[in-house]
C-alpha cells in the first residue's frame, strides 16, 4: 500500500508496524528518550575510553591525594590543600595554646617545600582532576569511567546469559508441557524460593583466592538469575501455544523447532527486550553490591560498587570521592529505568504488570 | 407501554479526546422512551450503543471521554446537566444497569449478599435485615434456587448464567423506571440467552419497568421489543416500531443487516448475504453519510452531507437522502 | 481453608529439605577448604583437625550426620573460625536484630508505599502522583548502599540530626533504628507504592467497579469497600519477594551503620570461608524466607476467596 494510502473519508489508513509503532510512541515519552540518550552517551564513553585523554586509572600519585574536584592543576590545588591544613594547625598552635601541635606543624611545613620544590619539577603537577582523586591520588573521573566499563559490561553479559538461559528453559518447559514443564518449574519455585544474592555470595565466596573473580562473577550472578525470563517466556509461549496461528502453522505441518522459533519466539521478543532492559541496572546494582560487601570484582580492576565502597571511608572529609561514583552510578540506573519504563510502554501497551 | 415519555434523549453527543484526534462516539442521538416500553438499540460493535447508554447515567470515563452536547431529559431534570451527587441518587435507583460479562461484572472479593444489600440499604433506607430479605425475594424472582444459601456465596461460585440472573435481580432491586441492558446475553451461552432474555421480558413486564436492550443481534430485538433504533457509526439512522422496521426496512444499512440474517426457511443454497466493507473509524469523520462507501444505492449527495432524519409515518423515522431532498 | 492451610505447610518440608541438601553440596564441591587458607598447617595438627569436624569422613556419611543433625537436633554444628561458638549460638544471638529491622522496613515500605501508590492512583497525573512516582523512581534507581552512606553524611555527619551508626542497645536508643529501617525501606516502599498505584488504576477500570458505580453508590465507597480489598492483592503477594529483597538488603544496611545483624556474620563467614556458618546461615534465612511466603500465601488465601476452595 502506498505511504499515504487514504480512504473514502480522507483518513489517512498507512499501515504501521509493530516496531514503527513502538518506535513513535518512546519517542513521545520525553523521559524514557532522555533514558536513551544518557545510555547511549554512557555506551559511547565506556567504548571508547581507551582511546580517550584520560589518566590511566591505575597510576598512584602521593603527591595528589585525595583532591576535591577542580578544574585547576593538581599542583596548584594541593599546594592549596595544604596551606590550609596548615593554617588550621598554626590558628590551633597560636591562638588556642595548643603547643603539642608544633611537631605536625613543623612536619606539614616540610611536606610543603618538599611539595612546592616537585611542583616544577614534576609534569603530572599539571594534571587537571575534575573530579578530584582518591586516596591514593588516582584520578576520580579516569576511575569512575573504568569502573563503569566493568559495571556495564557484567550488566550485559549477565543479561545476555541470563535471558539466553531463560528463553531456552522456559520455552522447553512452555512447549513441551507434562512433566518436563512441572519438574523445571518446580526447580525455578525452589530457586525462586532462595535469596539469589546469598546465593551469589556463596558462590563468590567459593572462588579459591587470587582467581580472576571477574569471571567468576559473571557466571555467577547469570546462573541464578534467568529464572524470571525463563517464567515470563514459558507462561508466553503457553498462551501463545494455544493461539490460532500457531494452530494454523501446525496445520500447515511445521515442525516444533520452526513453531518455536520462527512463530512463539518472536511473539515473546517485546516482553524479553522489556525484561532485559529492566534486568541490566539490577544486574549492576547486584555486582555492585558484592563489590560493596567485597566479594565483587578484584583489584584493581574496580566496579562502580567498589568505588562507592572506598569512598564511603572517609566520606566525611572527601565527600567527592562517594558521590562522584555515586552520581554517576545511580544517573545511568535511572536512566536504564527509564528507558525500560518507556519501553515496556511501547512495546505492550496493554501491560498489566506496570509496577 | 403507554404514551407516557419517562425519558427523552436529544441530540446527545459524546466526543472522546485521543491522541489520534476526537472520536465521536455518539454524535447526535435522538430518542424517547416510553414507560413501561422496551426499546432495542441494534448496530455493529463500536458504533455508540454502549457509549449512548453509559452517556445517559453520566459515566462516561471523563478524561478521555465527554459529553459535548444534547439533553437527557429524565423526570424534568436533564441528567448531563445534574451534580454527581443528585445523579446518584438516580444511578441504581431509579435507572440501573446490567452489563455484558456477568463474569467480570460482580465484585469476586465480596459475597453477593454485601453486594445486593449495600444498593438496597442505599437506595431504601431499609435495615440490613429488611435488605437481606429484600435481596433474598429478588433472587428467587430471578430464578435463583435455595437463594437463602446462595446469597452468602461468592460470585465465583455461580456459573455465568446465574450470575446475570444476579446482575438483573440486583438490578431490578430497587423497582427502577428504567432498566438499561447492555449486552446482557452476549457474553452467555446460546440455551442460556433465551432464559435470561425470558427473565428479563418476564420480570420488566411484571414490575412495570422501561428497558433499553442493547444489543447487535437483531433476533433479540425481534422477540424482545417494541421500538428499535438502528445505530451506525456513532448516529441513528433509523428508528421505528419493530414490526415496521422489520416489515418495511428504509434505509439500506437495516436492510442489509435483515438480509444478513441466516433464515431456515429459505433452505435453496443461495450465499448468506453479508453487508461489504468495514464499518468506518469514527476519527474525524466528515460530515457526510458515514455508510456511503458500503452502500448500494449510494448517490452523489451521500458524500457531502449527513441526511436530516426523516418522519415516514407510524412512528418511523430515517436518515437516508433517499428519502429525503437534497436541498 | 484448613486443608489449603496444611496442605501449604507441608509442601515447605521438600523444600527446605531441597535447600539443605543443595546447600551442603555446594559448599563441599568447593574447591580449598577453611583450613588451606593462608598459612600451611603442619600435616598431623590439620588431621586433628580434619577429624575433629569430621571432615575425614567421606562425604556420604558427612551429609547424612549433617542432615541428622540439622532436622533432629535443629543443630547446625561448631563455626570453623570463631573457635568454641556453635553455629547456632552465633545465629540466634544475631538473628533477633536483624528480623527486627526487616519487620519494621517491611511495615514502613507496606504502609507507606501502599497509601503513596493509592493517593497516585486516585489523584492520577495531579501533583500528588508526579511526587510519589518521583520519590519512587529514585528509590528504585539508586541502590541501598549509596542511599545508606548518603543518608548517613546528611543526617549524621553534616546536620548532627542522628548518631552515625549504632543499634537500640546502644547509648543513643531507639533513634539509632530511623537511617536503617528508612534506608532498608526505601525500594520496598518505591516498589510497593508503584504496584499499589498500578493495580488501583486497573481495578478502577473493571466492569465491576462500574457495575459499583452504576448502582449509585459513592466514590469513598466504591474505593474504600470495592476498589481496595482487589487492589491489594498483588501488593500481597509481592510481599514474600520484598521479603527476600529485604533480607538481602539487611547485609547492605548492617555494614552500613554496623549494626551486629546476621547479615554482617554472613558475609564474614563469606570471606572467612567458615563453610558451617555458611551452611547455617543460608538455612536459617531459607527456613524464615519459605516461612514468610507460607505467611504470605495464607494471607492471600484469607483475601481472595477464590483461592481457598480450589
């Protein structure tokens, strides 16, 4: 039909399709586009942050510890940091009488020169830290990209796994029906009846020391948590099953591989990408999590979890160093929230699970 | 039936605002209702009849919905214009309602003797005991067995049947002037519906009450009422005695739907004759006649402007420009 | 309603015995035991050992003593690391805390995110709604351990509302449980309060709240007698997962303001690799787990009646 087709009353009648359809509806949810773009963004940086101006998120300078964030040098803020703490001790030694403090003077009075002598001297005194530094003078802003690089990726390949996993029990238990259907469910009930993240804990807990515990976790958080993909595909493919064009391609003498994957499965592709949105910022929130609890990924590679962890000792004085990670941890879930929101929206419309 | 008018629809037309643009569901209906009558609105499904009667009671889901126009004129009041604390007061009352899907319709959570008592004790100023009571003699009127015992039941303990026989006598527990049902066999096994139809033809005649059946089944009016107005697309476009409409069918969307009906007395192996087309999406529609494109006899005129409705005698009015001139 | 009742309760026997045994084993597959940590213990004093635990047994009759003991005895053994405390003693000393910090979460998240979800579904696309979704989105987006140490540098570090960490036996009382049952709370409530908003919002569209209406009755009535009692009950059943996730969240919550709960001895055990704590551990939290969703169902089954005569 042509694009404009129009009928006896000038209505426009243009077929749409599914996805089209789905398409202009998330367009016109201004917040689950914002969700999209911030996802993006956060994607593209996390790709492409070998390549970016960044300090290697590894390299320690004791020189620049633990400065708050400013678009100055790092020399120039330390020696400022300092002179601070130097005026705070010498307003403590002169007027407060507390006489006991002259040694700590003397020592950060030192500290000092010996900062200002390296200040020429040392090319990384010209570094800019936007977002300051952490205890060990990595660069905020080079730590909290990386950190993402490793939330996101264990977000992804824990979903990949899990909804793999998902669609191919559930939709064996959904199709094949009988027993087959009411043993894997009853596993997934006894799973379901489990905390999965304790699970997970044992699990990390397991690993023998000095292991790669990235991998480790990777499978781990995928094994336990297919469980909810593998429900919602099998409970569709049963009400899909029973529906009249599977019954007019089974008429037709397709086989049950082909039913299952050319007619059930692309039925149930709307609830998967809905689910699979909605999973990932769990899946990061989880690692992140066992990384807070320290049974997450191993240093120094380091989790936006990890980050939040280190920068909760010491919060009081160096608040940058929890919220920097924090921020940007808690804009990419509620942007990934948002764009799973706007999704489901999209794509089921008549959703009943719109919690 | 007597000449009394206990209800006067004029011109009523109410416009839902979607994104895709106005939907004009009803869009200027016009009809009386007499007491004691019992008047059949037949038309395809989405052509206003159910919009047309929840308009009637205000309970139009507002937003999206809203009645743009026209009066309903009940005991000389005009209901659209009402509080919706004085419309109350008539909702279940003086004008109740029974829907479609007795499966759906009653609340699953509560006994059906809460539910039948709570209107009851509303509408009567009774005690609960009196209400009880009350319910007990309605259900039994309905044809409900042992309703002592089945009215502390819950809705998913009747079988669909019973529940509508539940719907009507809580529906008809208030001696409303006018009963107003929707649907109320579609949903229903076929041995079932002629029992309900019965109940309904039964019980109305016997307590006096006025009934707007809608339905898209003209066998259900044929047997059950006295006027029928014909809906499509949102208007009525045509409106008689049912013995006219059936006899002497004017405007060619009711003949096609007689013609359309399967006969067992003409056995010859002639096709079932089926009306082409699809009824039309109600979105912006131009003033025209909205059935032109399906139509047989459709002419020139058809396409510019909707034909003012037409008095052919005995009670029977059109909008067709067959019958009418062009001006 | 009794017979669903027992026919529940029974149902909860296969599957702690499924938790048991699962558990046992995976924790035995595991590569390196506690005792092969850090430093190397001269052979005769880890066969001491290994005999002492009965870790030299083969595996079979080890899970059948452990089976006898955990179901007969209700006793879950010695720890592997904290030396002369049993397992038990160690849980029942932490458990109490820790279930009472979950009950009280669980009450604010319920009452709280129910009334939010119902005001939103009633006052739909009106300031009220826009507030509580607000609120809830964050909840839901911002994981319990930012929310915790962010909570923790307002409230505590920088206005001095609150003590910074401590429990109700601790010198400050009772106002030591706000930041950790708020923090606990907060994605429950947000859960609660967007399912409560949606399920209110489809009941409000049945044909039998406009059966409701259409009998006259009033819109307090229609919504307090028939909209709510069906409105809830996907709240309901939420509950047994909000359970779960609050047990979890209760690890997070106990590191956080260092309140000596269960969860803070689970993730010891966890890095100390003290595999009978483990083991009792995960048991204790099933066994109160699969209790609360036996809870849950009965609940539900009081609610809807169409359950309970199946």
């Amino acid at each position: 039909m042509a694009t404009n087709a129009v009928n006896e009353f000038n209505q426009q009648v243009k077929p749409v399709s599914l996805w089209a359809d789905a398409w202009k509806r998330l367009r016109k949810n201004r917040m689950s586009l914002f969700g999209l773009w911030v996802v993006g963004i956060y994607f593209l940086v996390a790709l492409a942050a070998p390549i970016l101006p960044l300090y290697d998120y590894t390299e320690q300078n004791l020189n620049h510890v633990n400065l708050p964030p400013s678009l100055k040098p790092a020399g120039v803020v330390a020696v400022a940091q300092e002179q601070k703490a130097i005026d705070q001790i010498t307003d403590l030694v002169k007027n407060q009488g507390r006489a006991d403090l002259q040694p700590n003077l003397d020592q950060k009075i030192a500290e000092m020169a010996q900062l200002q002598a390296s200040l020429a001297a040392d090319p990384t005194s010209n570094n800019v830290y936007i977002f300051g530094t952490d205890y060990l003078g990595r660069d905020m802003l080079s730590r909290v990209i990386y950190g993402g690089r490793i939330s996101m990726m264990i977000g992804l390949v824990g979903t990949i796994t899990a909804v793999l996993v998902g669609i191919i029990i559930g939709a064996i238990a959904g199709y094949a029906g009988g027993r087959l259907d009411n043993f894997l469910m009853r596993f997934v009930d006894i799973m379901y009846g489990l905390p999965y993240m304790l699970i997970v804990i044992i699990l990390m807990s397991m690993v023998p020391q000095g292991t790669n515990s990235t991998v480790v976790l990777f499978v781990a958080i995928a094994l336990v948590s297919w469980l909810t993909i593998a429900r919602v595909v099998r409970g569709q493919i049963i009400s899909l099953k029973n529906s009249e064009f599977v019954e007019a391609a089974r008429s037709m003498g397709a086989g049950t591989g082909r039913i299952i994957f050319r007619h059930l499965l692309p039925n149930t592709l709307g609830v998967i990408i809905i689910f699979s949105t909605l999973q990932m910022p769990s899946f990061i929130m989880n690692e992140s999590f066992l990384s807070f609890l320290g049974l997450g990924v191993s240093a120094p590679a380091a989790s936006w979890g990890t980050l939040v962890s280190e920068g909760v000792q010491g919060m009081e004085l160096y608040p940058w160093r929890l919220l920097v990670p924090a921020i940007a941890m808690t804009l990419f879930l509620f942007a990934m929230n948002f764009l799973g929101d706007g999704l489901r929206d999209a794509l089921d419309p008549q959703s009943k699970n719109r919690a | 039936m007597t000449e009394e008018i206990i209800l006067q629809v004029q011109d009523l037309k109410t416009y839902f605002h979607t994104d895709e643009g106005i939907v004009k569901a009803v869009d200027g209906v016009t009809f009386d209702l007499h007491k004691g009558e019992t008047l059949g609105i037949v038309g395809e499904s989405g052509s206003g009849k159910s919009v047309t009667n929840l308009s009637i009671i205000n309970m139009i889901p507002n937003p999206p919905g809203k009645i743009a126009g026209g009066q309903v004129m009940y005991a000389g009041k005009d209901l659209v214009k009402l509080t919706i604390n004085e419309l109350r007061s008539i909702r279940g009352n003086k004008i109740s309602m029974i829907f479609q899907d007795p499966m759906t319709s009653l609340n699953p959570y509560l006994r059906i003797s809460t539910q039948m008592i709570e209107t009851i004790v509303l509408h009567q100023k009774l005690d609960k005991k009196t209400a009880k009571a009350k319910a007990i003699d309605m259900l039994k009127l309905a044809g409900i067995p042992a309703p002592e015992k089945r009215i502390d039941q819950y809705p998913h303990q009747f079988s669909g049947g019973m529940r509508q026989r539940v719907m009507i006598a809580m529906g008809l527990s208030c001696n409303p002037e006018i009963l107003i049902a929707d649907e109320p066999t579609s949903a229903l096994d076929v041995t079932i519906q002629a029992q309900i139809l019965d109940l309904i033809k039964d019980l109305t005649a016997r307590l006096g009450t006025a009934v707007i059946l809608i339905t898209h089944s003209l066998g259900v009016v044929a047997g059950m009422c006295d006027t029928i107005c014909v809906m499509y697309a949102g208007r009525i476009v045509e409106r008689g005695p049912t013995t006219e409409i059936f006899d002497k069918p004017k405007h060619p969307y009711t003949q096609g739907l007689i013609k359309s009906v399967p006969r067992l007395d003409k056995t010859s192996g002639d096709r079932l004759y089926s009306i082409r087309g699809q009824p039309p999406n109600v979105i912006d529609l131009p003033d025209c006649c909205p059935f032109y494109p399906r139509c047989d006899k459709a002419m020139d005129v058809c396409k510019r402007k909707y034909p003012l409705s037409k008095d052919v005698g005995n009670g029977h009015a059109v909008s067709c420009w067959l019958y009418t001139e062009a001006k | 309603m009794m017979k669903f009742i027992i026919r529940r309760l029974l149902s909860l026997i296969p599957t702690m015995f499924i938790i048991i045994t699962l558990s046992f084993f995976l924790i035995h597959i595991a590569p390196g035991g506690p005792f092969s940590g850090e430093k190397k213990l001269p052979p005769h004093v880890l066969a001491n050992i290994l005999k002492k635990y009965h870790m030299d047994e083969p595996l079979g009759a080890q899970y059948l003593r452990y089976l006898n003991d955990v179901i007969l005895h209700f006793d879950l053994g010695p720890s592997y690391r904290y030396e002369d405390q049993s397992v038990n003693g160690l849980i029942s000393a932490t458990m109490p805390r820790s279930i009472f910090l979950g009950f009280v979460s669980l009450l604010l998240s319920v009452a709280l995110g129910g009334a939010a979800g119902i005001i939103s579904a009633l006052r739909q696309n009106k300031w009220q709604d826009y507030l509580s979704m607000s609120v809830a989105v964050i909840g839901i987006s911002v994981p319990l351990f930012v929310i915790g140490p962010v909570i923790q540098l307002i409230f505590a570090m920088q206005l001095h509302w609150l003590p910074v960490t401590g429990w109700i036996n601790s010198r400050a009382g009772w106002v030591t449980l706000i930041m950790p049952a708020v923090t606990l709370a907060f994605p429950y409530f947000a859960y609660i309060a967007r399912l409560s908003r949606g399920s209110v919002l489809e009941v409000l569209r049945s044909d039998y709240i406009r059966t409701a209406r259409a009998k006259g009755l009033k819109e307090s009535v229609v919504i307090g007698k028939h909209v709510l009692k069906g409105a809830m009950l996907p709240v309901v059943s939420y509950l047994g997962p909000a359970f779960a996730g609050i047990i979890t969240g209760s690890i997070v919550v106990e590191t956080v303001f260092q309140i000596p709960g269960v969860g803070r001895i689970f993730v010891q055990s966890a890095l100390n690799r003290d595999y009978t704590l483990i083991m009792g551990d995960i048991i204790t939290y099933s066994a109160v787990l699969v209790f609360a969703n036996f809870l849950v169902d009965v609940i539900y089954g009081f609610l809807d009646p169409r359950i309970a005569y199946k």
